[in-house]
C-alpha cells in the first residue's frame, strides 16, 4: 500500500477545480500552418540555431542546439520554410528570439507506421544520448531548471516520479498517469536502466486515493509509492524532497521527472520521435471546451484556446497555474516544452494590484511552506539590506507565490523574492 505524506509547516488546501477536466480522450490539434519556436523553452534556457533564413527544414530537424549542457535541443514541429527570426516576449517577460516556420512539404513521421524500438539491449550511455538528442529535458534541481543530465548522469541514484498537482486546475500530471499509464512506466524502467538508480519514488495526489492504489500500486512494483494531500505547493520540488526525506540527499543524486517528461521519454526511446508534440490542458470557467489537447510545440496559444472551443470575451489568459503561471499579453505566443497548462478565467479573477499598507495580519508567514517570515524578509529587500535578507532566508525561498496570494494588502512578495533571488544568483 502507498504511505500518505504531507509537509509541514505551511501550505494551503486550496479548491482544486479538476471536475473542470474529467477525463475524457485527447484531442489532438490540427498541425498548425506557422510554428513559432522560442529558443526559451524553460526559464533562464538558451539554444543556438543550426538553420537559417529560407532553409528548409524537414519534420523534427535539429533547428538549434542548447547553448549550455544543460539547455535543450530543438526540433522542427511541422515541415516548412524558414520565414523569419525575431524576438517576442514570453508571458513570463522574459524575451526570447524565435525561428518562424511556414508550413510545406511532407510529413517525414506523421500518419507513417510507427516502429518500435527494442531499447532493453542499449546501454545506458545509448539511452541517455538518445533522451537528450530528442531534445527531452530531464529536471532535477530543486528549482524548475533544467537539468543537466548528460554531466551528472553518473551521480544519479534516486529517481523520483513527481505526480503531485495541488495547484488549483493543474491535471495534466494526472490525465497522463491516468491515461498513459504503460507508456510512462516504461519510460521508468528506461530511466532507471539509463540511470542504474537504486531506489525509485513515484508519488502522487489522486482524487480517489483508495480506487487510484487498487489500479496502479501493485503495477509499480519496486517503487517506493507516496500519496500526498491536495496541498499546495506539495509538488514543488524541495517540498516534495522534504516530504518523502530526500532533502538531505546530494541534490545531483536525485533525478526528479514530471509525467509530461516521462511520456517524452517513451516517444524519444520507444517510438524514436523528437519532443516535438505534448498534451496541453485548457482549463478554466471562460473556456468553452475544457480538456486536455495534443499539440505541436510552436502552436500559437490562440490556436489552442480556439480548438477549445474559444473563450468569452475580457478573458484573462494565464501561462500555468494561478499561483506561478503568468498573464499572457499576447496569444501569438507559442506553446513550449515547459506549457503544461493555459487558464482562461472569467475577468473577475484579475487580482487587484493597488497596494495598501501591511496590516500585521502574518498570513503570509503561517502558509510559508519553507518557515520564512515574508514581510520582514520583503522589507530588508527594500531597504537593500542584502545581509539581513540571507538572514531572513532568502535562499530558501521558493517562489511558491502562497504568501503573495493571501496578503490582503496586495503587496508583491513574490515578485520582489524572485527579482532578489535572480539577483543574487547571477
Ligand atoms: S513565495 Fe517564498 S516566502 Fe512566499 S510563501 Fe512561498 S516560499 Fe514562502
Ligand atoms: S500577509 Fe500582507 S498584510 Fe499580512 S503580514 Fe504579510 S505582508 Fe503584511
């Protein structure tokens, strides 16, 4: 049977709204006729291109390679043109340069039969470099980076299976387990040949936790199986360490992965595609069609909010959850390897951004998951006071965005951590 965890101290149970997806077959998307591919697929990520202006380029060709060891390879979603570069700004903020592909030509892989490949006689130097060739990304720092795998691969000892979704409308996690549940359990078995782990984590928060185990527990045999409450920010990666007592662990020994990631994994290995497509869910009270859609990388989100069935007017649009998503501004922006989720609620949910004056109330400091006191923290950060800020556990922030949520006087907590800390970190 599964252990049930939770941390502590802390946190919020907050409403989860996954009645919003139930679930239901993929849908997937018509291949968009113009991809825009962000060399920024993950915060702080970096690629450079291999193809240039009016080149063409077939479906899943090597468009640009990671600049770092840890950055991502990116592939072609559609057949096409090369039509332009040019920089467009994330709904995160950040500005990334992309390549623009105008759809032409034949599909090298769509619709053709796939074949299977055999992959238990490779090694694990085989398999890791067939993952990162398909441009997967495997994440195990204790922030959402990237992760790289190819330099610390023989430190790997842990692998842990993070299907934790305590963020209110955030399921795709779940609809993966749920749905693709063979296909994400070989791509563990894959990892733990590639990865020669000695223990496996797999740990989830399902709606049902009694009809979830009797499903899948005894199929994940060998693993070590946590079911967690629906607390937030249960999934963030130092949180969940902390939860299952892996925080003391070298961090390099720890490889964490997401579902979304798993399935890459199978599609890379198994079925020898490049991480070119991904399940997407679109959720909230101003989408006409909730659910979980298959899309290309490089599809602009209005294109999936429309296939949705389109959204009421004045809609706000949020890239992931309602915690740490971010407003989109501008629906051209593409789908990327880090959407997992596109919100799109009433207009009434647009906070209020005036800011009043801190009312003592210590809200933000009794949901802190990691024990820091928020408004002293933010007002050493005002006062430039670097060293009462370390003190008051800057570092240790991590940007869950709960204390921000609750602060009745609308102060921006986390924005101001999250600046302080991309500071400091540089
Ligand atoms: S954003 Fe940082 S300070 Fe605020 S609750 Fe989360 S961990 Fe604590
Ligand atoms: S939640 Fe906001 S108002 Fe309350 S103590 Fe914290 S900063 Fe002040």
């Amino acid at each position: 049977m599964a252990r049930v965890k939770t941390f502590k101290p802390g946190g919020l149970h907050v409403e989860t709204y996954r009645h919003l997806t139930p679930s239901s077959p993929w849908e997937h998307l018509p291949i968009p006729s113009v991809a825009v591919v962000s060399a920024v697929q993950y915060p702080g990520a970096r690629a450079e291109w291999k193809v240039s202006l009016g080149q063409r380029v077939e479906e899943e060709q090597l468009l640009a390679d990671g600049l770092r060891a840890d950055d991502v390879s990116l592939h072609s979603p559609i057949p096409g043109i090369v039509e332009a570069f040019h920089e467009i700004q994330l709904a995160s903020g950040e500005r990334s340069q992309t390549v623009v592909i105008r759809l032409d030509g034949t599909f090298q892989k769509t619709g053709k039969p796939a074949q299977r490949r055999e992959w238990t006689s490779l090694s694990p130097d085989q398999l890791i470099q067939i993952i990162g060739e398909q441009g997967v990304p495997l994440l195990a720092s204790t922030l959402d980076q990237p992760f790289s795998f190819t330099s610390a691969a023989s430190e790997v000892k842990t692998l842990v299976i993070n299907a934790v979704q305590p963020e209110p409308y955030q399921t795709l996690g779940l609809h993966i387990v749920e749905e693709k549940f063979d296909e994400i359990l070989e791509a563990v078995r894959i990892l733990e040949r590639a990865f020669a782990v000695s223990r496996t984590f797999f740990a989830a928060d399902p709606e049902d936790p009694s009809a979830w185990q009797s499903r899948f527990v005894s199929r994940l045999a060998g693993m070590q199986v946590f079911l967690t409450e629906h607390k937030y920010p249960q999934a963030q990666r130092k949180i969940l360490l902390k939860t299952l007592g892996l925080l003391t662990q070298p961090q390099g020994s720890l490889l964490v992965v997401e579902p979304g990631t798993l399935l890459a994994v199978y599609q890379a290995v198994v079925m020898d595609r490049a991480y070119i497509e991904k399940p997407v869910v679109v959720t909230g009270d101003a989408v006409v069609n909730p659910g979980v859609y298959r899309v290309r990388l490089g599809t602009p989100l209005a294109e999936l909010i429309r296939a949705a069935g389109g959204m009421k007017s004045n809609a706000l649009v949020v890239h992931g959850g309602p915690f740490r998503g971010h407003a989109v501004a501008d629906l051209a922006s593409p789908v990327m390897k880090s959407t997992q989720s596109v919100l799109v609620l009433d207009p009434r949910h647009r906070l209020e951004s005036v800011e009043l004056p801190c009312i003592h109330c210590g809200a933000c400091a009794n949901v802190c998951p990691v024990g820091i006191r928020p408004l002293h923290l933010y007002r050493a950060l005002a006062q430039s006071d670097a060293s009462d800020a370390l003190n008051e556990g800057l570092n240790s922030c991590v940007q869950c965005g709960l204390c921000a949520f609750v602060c009745p006087s609308r102060i921006p907590l986390v924005e101001t951590f999250a600046a302080a800390q991309g500071d400091s970190l540089a």
